[in-house]
C-alpha cells in the first residue's frame, strides 16, 4: 500500500462482484481524512464529484476488494489532518489552499 495522506489526488481500484462476474471499478477522488494509523480497521476517505453530485467513500486500508491504490500527487505541507473544509469550498480555493492541481 503507498504512502496514502490527507490531500493527496488518489485512484482506488476495486473488485465488484455481480453473483458470478467480477469487474474493476476506478474511483479517482480527494483524500480528506486518514484514520486510526496503521491498526486493522485503519481507513481513509476519498471524496470525488461524479456528474455534479459529491460522493464520499470510506475504504478500509486492508481491505481485500481495493486491487490497486495509484497516488497521483501528494501537497507538500498539509497543515490539518482532516480536511472536512472541503466540502464547503469550491475547487479553484481548494487548489490554492492545497497548492495541488486536483
């Protein structure tokens, strides 16, 4: 698993099953919080807009449905642990907050 830190642009790929079929699903979001370290239940939040609606997913760090975490960029210097801000602010602010092209 990389380096997975709140404001970083993350793409989780994750195995759904359909009764007997299998696909892989690509979920390309914003990390806003990180939780519980490196215990089992660690998990973090991605939060992503699909056709102008926000959608948040929790995953769990050790869960055995993500195949692949790819890690697009990581801001230099976050100065919070949570970014629940940014759920309130459009996303010109958030690249000037961050400093992160997202």
């Amino acid at each position: 698993m990389p380096k997975i830190k709140p404001g970083a642009m993350v793409t989780i790929t994750e195995t759904i099953t359909y009764g007997d079929k299998k696909r892989a699903s690509n979920f390309k979001g914003l990390v806003i919080a990180r939780k519980h370290g490196a215990q089992k239940n660690a998990s973090f939040t991605v939060r992503s807009v699909v056709d102008n609606v926000a959608v948040e997913k929790v995953y769990p760090f050790y869960s055995p449905l993500i195949s692949g975490v790819k890690v697009h960029s990581t801001p230099q210097k976050i100065k919070r642990s949570k970014l629940y801000f940014a759920r309130d602010i459009s996303k010109k602010k958030m690249q000037k907050k961050l400093g992160v092209s997202i």
